[in-house]
C-alpha cells in the first residue's frame, strides 16, 4: 500500500507560523507547494488519494460535487482523525493542493500578500469550516443520512445551496459539532418552504441564535434529532415573522421576558 503522508505535528505548525509571519507566501503560488520530506510521516490504513483528486471541481457551484468526492474517498476516516489539523493541512499542502489553490486562486495573482486568505484555507483555523478540505468533509458528515435509500446527500444538498449559512452560521456555531442537532434543524428548514422563499438570512440566523441561547441553560447534545426539528415546527410562526437580520436579536428579548 502507497500509504497517504501527512506533516509532523511540528512541520504544521512551523508553515502555520511562517505564513502569520508573512514568510514564504510566494510558495503558494507555485504549481507544486515545496515541503520537507523528512517532516513527513505514513498514515497507516489510507493510501495516497491522487486518484480522485481530478474529480473534485474548483468552481464554488460545483463545492457540493467536491465535497461528495471528498467524503466518499475518505469515509473511513474516524473523528479523531477528521479533528486533526495536520491531516488536513497535509491535504491541502501536498496531495490535493493543486485542487486548493484552483479553488482559492488569488494567491496565483500578482502582488498577492494575504495572510488570512491562506490561513483560512490551508489551514485550520478557529474557523474550520472556511478550510478548503476540512469545511467539505465535515459539511457532509454531520448531514449524510444514510437511513435514507432514495438519497443519502439530501440534507448535504440544501446545506449546500446556502454558502454563508454553512461557512459562517451553521458551521461555525457550536451546535454544527452535534449531528442530531444539524440534522433536527435542516430537516426542519428543507420541509419550510415558506423559509426558503424569502428572507432567508434572517431566518435561519434567528434559528442559530435560538438554540444558542437554550443551551446556555440546557444541555442541547443530550437531545435527540427529533427534538430540534419538532421545537423548529413550534416556534415556525415566530421564525416566520423575521424578515431582517436585525430583527433578530429583539425577538429573541421578547422570549426572554415571556
């Protein structure tokens, strides 16, 4: 088996630092991203994945496509694996940056000294999901249903339709760690289509910020799936009333003082 190598833990952090820094920026700009060979290590049980790399497509309407590619070729990685940073920093750095830098290209253009840009999506920053590989990965393991036969991506799909909401709200709230809870709330907003209509942003922020504020007083990831998805369709009349992003924060007072 040609297994699949990753950086040191170290080696990781070292490029991290360097790019804060703003050394070694032009690297990324380059055909083929120049790593240390003797910072690298096997990962024992998966193989080099250079075969379904082709497959994944850099145009952001086709992320959806990506992402399935991604997770089918892939499935057999456990969540200890898919939380460790270096895993996929490696991916994005060697195996699959050509993929990477296609996707996130302004590092190609002239001139270009972002920091942020490629720390957001080489590496795994405090938000995960802006990650190039790490962010299609888990999209689709906290949405895969596959008690469904007909098809299992359904979920994956709609989440996918709504770019801010899965990289910024959704997936950067602490409820996107708790699958049940992603589940219970998409299902309800598939089924919703007054939701998805109109005024969608503002919606599914007061959602977010809804099950936000339960947990500061209830243990949510106790909760079953059922649970989310049934509380959504007794508070669909007040979700239904926001029209605005910044009518969220005032429906939500009015909660607290019922």
């Amino acid at each position: 088996m040609n297994n699949l190598k990753i950086f040191k833990p170290a080696y990781a952090d070292q490029l991290r630092r360097e790019i804060e820094k703003g050394v070694g920026v032009e690297r990324y700009s380059k055909d083929v991203f120049p790593i240390d060979e003797n910072e690298l290590v096997p990962v024992v049980g998966i193989e080099k994945i250079d075969a379904f790399a082709d497959k994944m497509s850099p145009k952001q309407e086709d992320d959806i496509v990506s992402a399935k590619v991604l997770y089918e070729s892939l499935g057999m990685l456990n969540l200890a694996q898919a939380s460790y940073k270096p895993f996929w920093e490696s991916l994005s750095h060697i195996d699959l940056f050509p993929y990477v830098q296609k996707r996130w290209p302004k590092v190609t253009e002239q001139g270009f000294g972002e920091k942020q840009y490629i720390l957001d999506h080489w590496f795994v920053t405090k938000r995960p999901m802006r990650h190039a590989l790490a962010g299609l990965w888990w999209a689709v393991n906290q949405t895969i249903d596959n008690n469904n036969t007909t098809n299992p991506y359904y979920l994956t799909e709609y989440l996918f339709k709504h770019v801010d909401f899965r990289t910024r709200r959704l997936g950067s709230s602490t409820l996107f760690r708790y699958k049940p809870a992603v589940q219970g709330i998409l299902q309800f907003m598939y089924e919703c289509d007054e939701l998805n209509d109109t005024y969608f942003e503002g919606r599914a922020n007061y959602i977010i910020m809804y099950f936000n504020q339960m947990g500061a007083v209830r243990q949510l990831a106790s909760l079953p799936q059922e649970f989310f998805y049934e509380e959504l369709k007794r508070k669909k009349d007040d979700i239904l009333k926001i029209q605005y992003r910044d009518e969220v924060a005032d429906a939500l007072l009015d909660l607290e003082s019922d």
